[in-house]
C-alpha cells in the first residue's frame, strides 16, 4: 500500500493507513465516547455517570 500522508483530527501527520487507524480508535474510544451524553446513562457522559455512582 502507499503512504496515506493526510492530516489527522489535531493537526499531525499520519504516514500509514495503521497509523490512522490507531489515532480514530484511539479518538473514538478514548475521547469521544467517554464525552458524549448516554440515554442509557440517564444522559450523562460515562465519566459523569462513574463519579456520580463512584460517590
């Protein structure tokens, strides 16, 4: 496969399509997903739903 130098979420530059992959999981699963409200979670992000109960 070619190089896939395009510019990723926060400005750096990705070299390979394995790079990219790794900054979207990374982004999705470490970022936004912990950031977005829930239904399930009474429409609170995970990690206020975890301080909330951790309490």
């Amino acid at each position: 496969m070619g190089q896939c130098n395009v510019e990723a979420i926060h400005g750096e530059r990705l070299q390979t399509r394995n790079d990219a992959k790794h900054h979207v999981f990374e982004y999705i699963e470490v970022y936004y997903n912990r950031k977005q409200l829930h239904s399930k979670l009474g429409y609170l992000s995970p990690e206020a739903f975890e301080f909330k109960h951790a309490s």
